[in-house]
C-alpha cells in the first residue's frame, strides 16, 4: 500500500479512535502498528478490511447502548455496556490475520512481484488471502451477533442445549437476530474482500459469486464457533440478586468468591488478626470498609487485583468452564476458522496443504 494513502489513512483511523473513546491509550498504539503490519502489503485490500471492521465494530457497539447497558452488570459493580477496547480485544480480532499478512507480504519480497502493478490473485492459488478474508469475516460475525444479538427481545438458547434458555450476553447463547446480524457481518467483510481483491482474469464472475458465499460463510461459523468455545471453556457469571450476567473488562475473566473460597478465607482471617491486633475499629461506609478491607487483605498478602467486597458472594457460574476468558476464546475461534478455509480451499483447489505456508512455485 503506498505510504501516501497508508499515513493519512491510518491517521484517521487513530484520531477517530481517540476522539470517540473507542480504544484505550495502548489499544490505539496496538491498533496503530496493526494497520501499519497491514499497509506494508502491495495491496489496499488487507488494510481496507481492517478499517471496514474497526469502522463497522464501534459502530455497532454503540447502537442502543443504554439498553444493552441494562442487560448485563461490569465485573466492577457498575452498569454493563462496551467500554473502551483494550490493547488484548484488538489482537484478539487483529493478531491472525496479521502474522498471515506479513507472512503474504514477504512471500511477494521473496519472488520479487512485491513492486510490481502486475501483480494479482490468481485462482487455485495463495491460499493464504483466503485465510485473511476468512479471520476478518469471523471476527465480524462474532462481533455483529454479540453486540447486536444482545439486544433482541426473545432470550437466548444455550448452544449446547438448545432447549434451555440463559440470561442476555451469556457466552454460547444464540438468538435468531444474533445469527441474523453475524450473517450480515459476515457478508459485509467478505462483500468488500471481493470487490477490492486484485483477482486476475481466470477468475469468472460466477468464481467471484462463489468465493464471496464461501466466505459469508465461512465468517458465519466463526460466530457459532465462537459460541459453542465459549459454552464450554468460558465462565458465564451471573449475580444471582440482579439475574444479569456479570461482564469481564477488557474481556478478562470475572473473579468469582467460591473459586477462590479458601485462599480469601485465609486472607481475611489474617486481616481481621492485624486489624485486631492494631485496635481498629467498624467502619460506618460499605464502600470505604470494601475498599480499606480489599488494601488490608494485600497487606497480608493478597495480590493487587484480590477484592474484599461483599458483591462476590453472590456470584455464580450459570454457564461454561473457567479456563478462557473473553480474548482467548476470540483468538482461538479466528485461527481455527482461518487456517480451516485454508485448508478447504487447498481440498477445492486440489492444493497440497503445503501450499499454506510453502514459498515455492509462488
């Protein structure tokens, strides 16, 4: 991508970032050397993929954020609702696509057609693009359902038992708009994909029909991929006096007082010894005893993220396992769903799997 598009373009992409509080002050500079990975390549289309998904992501994270904002409880107390995105949430989207970008990039350095304006995508080949279009539709789709499916009026269905129905934003909940929005999402992304990819002229238009369907649907079950990870490796926390689903910052994971019984059972013990011990006394404000019991509890060797606040108490698993949090399973669904289009195309194409990450006859 020439440096006199690539600069102003990821200008702008950065300024609306900050401007809209969208990202948090390393998140931009973590998006910053993303979009630059993706200018380095000859062509436009990876970058453009790129702010197409950034653009389309914030914008439906805004939309009726005050209801979703109802629908489910921040890790913190707080009303729920999407917050600045971290440094993490955007390699969790971003992190695949760009390794195979680079990769792609010195592919085209290695047989010397990166300067040239020839270059183009020839059919039953480079099945690497394939990987790239097919990260970025997942991550769309997945994006597009949850922020979106949130909001439908019907609850959600269990993905791993369809005949249960769970609080809104639980991890591995489906709804029919949420399965609408992630097709829609999905489409998007690969919609641009074909329209900006340099195909070269063995490509038929009913060839270009084709690959942009595969790719809808690959990215579409990147979104029930991502649900069915997310049923059974990540915790879905519910407060059991509001109902709502407890939300991670940043995507982490949400602490939960019965995971962590004993060992904060022990840490209080000794606070409560050394607060004896020095002859203090009740204090009269929830929240200042919530705050001067969680520093006294790291006093005696808590570490700076343990909370001594009551709100834990009632905290349950509704749905999952505690082993991902938010960002892990988002990364797992974008390199399984990326490296499986590759390798179906490698089968369609009679390609040996190979072709993935080989240099020769490029």
């Amino acid at each position: 991508m020439k440096p006199l598009i690539a600069i102003p373009a990821i200008a702008a992409l950065e300024y609306r970032a900050w401007s809209r509080n969208s990202l948090t002050p390393i998140g931009i500079v973590t998006a910053g050397l993303t979009a630059t990975a993706h200018a380095l390549h000859p062509w436009s289309v990876f970058f453009t993929l790129l702010g197409v998904f950034f653009l389309a992501g914030t914008t439906v994270t805004k939309v009726k954020h005050e209801v979703k904002a109802k629908l489910t409880q921040s890790a913190t107390g707080a009303t729920g609702g999407e917050g600045p995105r971290n440094h993490i949430q955007v390699l969790a989207n971003s992190l695949v696509a760009s390794v195979l970008i680079l990769f792609h990039t010195w592919r085209t350095r290695i047989d010397g057609s990166y300067w040239s304006e020839e270059l183009c995508w020839p059919r039953g080949a480079d099945v690497l693009v394939v990987g790239i279009v097919a990260n970025y539709a997942a991550v769309a789709a997945d994006t597009f359902s949850s922020e979106l499916g949130i909001l439908s009026k019907s609850k959600p269905y269990l993905i791993t038992a369809p005949w249960r129905t769970v609080p809104p934003g639980t991890n591995g909940g489906v709804t029919g708009t949420g399965l609408a929005a992630g097709l829609w999402g999905s489409l998007l992304i690969s919609a641009t994909a074909a329209l900006m990819l340099p195909f070269c002229q063995d490509w038929s238009l009913f060839q270009k029909v084709r690959f942009t369907a595969g790719l809808t649907m690959a990215g579409f079950s990147g979104t029930l991929l991502d649900s069915l990870l997310g049923a059974i490796f990540q915790a879905s926390v519910v407060d059991v006096r509001s109902g709502k689903v407890v939300e991670g910052e940043g995507g982490r994971k949400v602490l939960i007082h019965g995971l962590h019984h004993k060992h904060t059972a022990e840490l209080r013990s000794k606070a409560v010894s050394h607060e004896e011990g020095t002859g203090s006394i009740a204090k009269t404000s929830s929240l200042d005893e919530s705050a001067k019991a969680s520093s006294r509890m790291q006093k005696v060797g808590a570490s700076g993220v343990t909370t001594g606040d009551g709100q834990h108490e009632s905290r349950k698993i509704e749905v999952g396992n505690d082993l991902l949090d938010n960002n892990a399973v988002n990364i797992l669904m974008a390199a399984i769903v990326s490296f499986g289009s590759m390798v179906v195309a490698c089968y369609i194409w009679e390609l040996p799997l190979s072709a993935i990450y080989s240099v020769e006859n490029f």
